[in-house]
C-alpha cells in the first residue's frame, strides 16, 4: 500500500470514482469495519474475504494503511471526485 502513498497520482490515475472510494476503504474492510454505505456493502458482500466484525476497532488500522487513506483523498480532492 505504500506506493500508493509515495506516488497516488500515477497509481491512482484512471481510476472511477467509485474505484476510488473502495481503495480508501479497503484497510477499513480488511478489519471487518460494517459500512452503513449500502453501494459499499453490496460490493464487498460479493468478496470471499469480507467479514463484518461487531468489535472492529479502528485502532487495528496501521500508520501505513493511514497514509494510503490520506495519500487516496487528496488525490480525489486534487481531481474533484
């Protein structure tokens, strides 16, 4: 995920908006956070790996997982998505 974060603008170029916003998630959905976004939902619900989790405690979300966020939302900011 670091890449990301070094270089959002090549790797990001392209990308939907809807791409996007499930990038900025994933470390989120990794941990079993229970998105209240129905669209979201719906799209990781069709991912084997995708378990919701009553305890998620964003915490479990590394310094790196949060620069990757960062790195993804000023790009949409930058890019006006």
């Amino acid at each position: 995920m670091s890449a990301v974060a070094t270089d959002a603008k090549g790797t990001l170029a392209g990308k939907t908006e809807e791409a996007l916003r499930v990038l900025r998630n994933l470390p989120h959905a990794i941990q079993g956070y229970r998105f209240q976004n129905a669209a979201l939902r719906a799209h990781l619900a069709k991912t084997p790996w995708y378990v919701p989790r009553a305890d998620y405690d964003p915490q479990w979300i590394s310094a790196e997982e949060h620069a990757f966020i960062k790195a993804i939302k000023a790009y949409e900011r930058e890019n006006g998505r």
